[in-house]
C-alpha cells in the first residue's frame, strides 16, 4: 500500500508539474509579444534588429575606426599579442619582467575585467582560479604598482563605444567633438588626451596611451623571439620599417582584436532572432522591466546596452573601498569633470555596456557592489552612498520595483545577457608557447602551466 500511495503522489506531482508549465506557456507567449512591442517602442531606429550583434566572423560587419580598418589577419595578430605575456618588458624589477599581459586585467570569463576587485599588471603574482587570486609582488611599494583607481571597463563590444574610459576622455570623434581646447598633455596625468588630436576613436586612441602605461614593449627583435614578427609586418607591410615597430601600430592590432569581441551568442541575442525559448520566464519578465518599468533602456540604449551618457549615481569611489594606490584627490573620482573641467561635469561617470556582467563580484568605478543583484537593489532605491556626491542625476530615481521584480530584472541582466562561449576570443595557445594571461611562477601553479 506504501508503495501504491507513494506511486500515486508522484504522478500527481508529475501532473500538477505538467499543469503549472501548461499554465506558463500561454504567459510566456503573452511576455514574447510584450517585449518585443517594449523594445520596438524604445530602441532608437524603433526595430529589434538594432540590438542583434554581428558575428564576430564577420568583420565587415563590426564598427570599426575609419582610420584603422579591420582586417582578419589583423584581428589574429592583436588576439595574441593582448595574452602574451613577453610583452611585458617594461617592468620596474626583474621578478615581474615577462609575466603580464592585456589578459592579466581583461579576463574573458571576468566579463573581460579584472577577476579581483582591482587588475595588478606589472607588480602583481598569481592568478586564483578566474583572476580572484592576483596580490602585490612583495618586491614592489605600493605607489609602483601597475594599478588603476578606477575598476576598468569590459572590453565586450567595445566596438560600439565612441569614447572610452569612465570620463570619455578619449577619442575624437562622439560627445568629444569640439573639446579640443582639452587635448593637452597634463604631466601630472597619465592618461594624457593629446592623443586625442590624431582624429581616432577612443579605443585606438586610449591603446596607444595605454601600452606605455601598463608597461608593454614593442621592438623588431622581441616580436621575433615571439614568433609573431611574420604576421606583424605581414599586417604592417604598408608601414616602412623605421615605423613599424612601434607601440603605435601595435595599439592599431590590439584595437582591433578588441572590437572583435562581441557577445552574440548571448540568450538575448538568440531571442532577438526570434528564438522564443532562449528565454526563460524570469528572463522574459526580466526584460519587459529593463525596457518598460525600471526604465534601464532610458540610459543603456546603444547596440552594447550602454550609451554615450554620463550620470552621478553616488556610488563609492575606489579610495572608499579596498583598494592600492586609490586616494580621495586622484582626478578619476571626478568623472567626466576631471575631463572637461567643468565642475557641473563633477562625479559623472559614463555608461557601461552591460553583456556578460557576472563573473567577478566587484561593480561601478569603486568597486563598491559585489553582485548584480546588489547593483540593481542600489539602483531601485537611488540614493547616494558617498558623502561627497549630492547632486544625482535627474535619471536615477526609484524605480519602486518589489523583490519579486528585482530577481526578474536580476536574471535578465545576469543570464541573458551573458554569452557563455567567452573562451573562443583567447588563444588556445601562443606561438611563443608562453603561459597566459600572467606567468610568474604563482601564476604558472594556478594555472596548471608548465
């Protein structure tokens, strides 16, 4: 008889199961017709198609920088170079010499960000299992480490972002033009704008910055004992040799990998094509809110699900945390004033691209949020958390959603916006044969190199 009852439950459990996903269905079909007409009523050209992402195959499809055309090969060539770690020459001591690289800050399944609350490039050891274990190289102060006090950005369909970097400081073109009185060169500032004055967008421009910053070599002979030297001047050919060889056309390589990496494989996206079950009920609920009652789409409305905006949310700054090298007068606290020296400007930061968030528990330009539920529970109540940053934006309001739909908008945010093939954009191996993304010995135990 036991058996006979515990047999009838389970097929009453089976059936009721049955009956709640019968009962879904209809729901599900309603939510497929309602996210669509949200997102038809918000996207900017008013379609769904403005927000389906090319393959990355297909270069003639990825937005690129006139004055640095994609090529395949040139894609390949900055894929390799942005995990080597024999780039990284410029080290101040001899024990970090060779054993970091783009990667060691930009880990593809960290959402192309550092997998620890701040990237340590030159002075750092070790990696963890998904960069959560990089630590300070005990050979180095503090003040020489290859830090930034500001979280760096995901390089996810960068592509689509005119000016880079939390102030938008770099780049000519976009909300840039005509701000040319600000190209100066700061020697107080490393991330000098004068660059800027060149005409590339921001992320060529911030690269060829940027490899002199974070400590990148460049040279004939080092690219040969990599093995990469016929690809880089099968790339460059158009270059003349005393020319070639530089951090300047080795940003062009990197740039362009970079704007290769574009996450159409995320649920989203195969929603957006028209699969209806890419998508699960919370998801679908998930997205009517993003682009109906929470109003996300008002500020992330750009192909990557960011824009060109700046906004003072009143989040923490680095220094306000755990942090190196972070203090309360560093100019990166400011925001897009620290750009455009105009105090009105104070505290706004610029608005990220959103794909593939999850990976790494640390969020904004501080830090501050270790979960994405977190990030939305701040943006739900809308109030500033640093005492220094009173004058919000007039877009960051309470958006008075219930638990239930902060998991909704949670879930959206965390899982279909996630492509979960990140590895396909690093290389199964280097042509050097070195390990990767960092290889000092801590690093080489963690990662299993030999």
């Amino acid at each position: 008889m036991k058996n006979l009852r515990h047999i009838s439950l389970l097929f009453l459990g089976v059936i009721l199961a049955g009956s709640c996903a019968k009962d879904k269905m209809p729901l599900l079909i309603e939510f497929d017709t309602e996210l669509r007409n949200l997102i038809q009523q918000t996207s900017p050209d008013g379609t769904l198609d403005f927000y389906i992402l090319p393959d990355e195959k297909d270069v003639h499809l990825i937005p690129a920088d006139p004055k640095n055309p994609l090529t395949q090969d040139k894609i390949d060539l900055g894929k390799m170079m942005f995990y080597e770690t024999g780039l990284g020459q410029d080290a101040i001591y001899e024990s970090s010499r060779g054993t970091y690289s783009c990667a060691t800050c930009h880990i593809p399944s960290a959402g192309f960000r550092p997998g620890n609350f701040q990237g340590i490039a030159d002075g750092g050891l070790g990696y963890g299992v998904n960069g959560e274990g990089r630590v300070k190289n005990p050979d180095y102060l503090e003040s020489e480490l290859d830090v930034q006090s500001a979280r760096p950005l995901t390089l996810a369909n960068v592509a689509y972002v005119k000016n880079t970097f939390w102030n938008g400081q770099f780049g000519a073109t976009g909300v840039n033009e005509g701000t040319n009185e600000l190209w100066d060169c700061d020697p107080d500032v490393h991330e000098a704008t004068e660059l800027n004055i060149e005409g590339f967008e921001g992320i060529e421009t911030q690269n060829m910055e940027g490899l002199i910053v974070h400590r990148i070599s460049i040279n004939k002979e080092l690219l040969d004992s990599l093995n990469l030297l016929t690809l880089y001047d099968k790339v460059f050919a158009d270059f003349p040799e005393e020319e070639r060889y530089t951090t300047r056309t080795a940003s062009f390589a990197y740039s362009a990998y970079i704007r290769s990496i574009i996450t159409h494989k995320a649920p989203f996206q195969d929603w957006l094509k028209g699969n209806n079950n890419a998508l699960n009920y919370d998801e679908k609920q998930g997205g009517i809110l993003f682009f109906g009652k929470a109003n996300c789409y008002l500020c992330h409305y750009n192909e990557n699900l960011g824009s060109p905006e700046f906004h003072a949310l009143g989040v923490k700054d680095m220094y306000q945390t755990i942090s190196y090298n972070a203090f309360a007068d560093d100019r990166r606290n400011f925001g897009r004033g620290a750009f455009t020296k105009d105090p009105a400007d104070n505290y706004k930061f610029k608005v990220p691209g959103i794909y593939n968030m999850e990976g790494t528990p640390f969020y904004f330009h501080g830090a501050s949020k270790r979960s994405l539920r977190e990030v939305i529970e701040y943006k739900n109540i809308a109030q500033s958390e640093n005492e220094n940053v009173t004058e919000l934006s007039n877009k960051f309001l309470p958006l008075n959603l219930t638990e239930d739909e902060i998991t909704y908008l949670t879930a959206f945010v965390k899982n279909a916006l996630r492509d979960p093939d990140v590895e396909r954009f690093q290389p199964v191996e280097l042509p050097s044969g070195s390990c990767f993304p960092n290889s000092d010995p801590d690093s080489q135990a963690d990662l299993g190199c030999k």
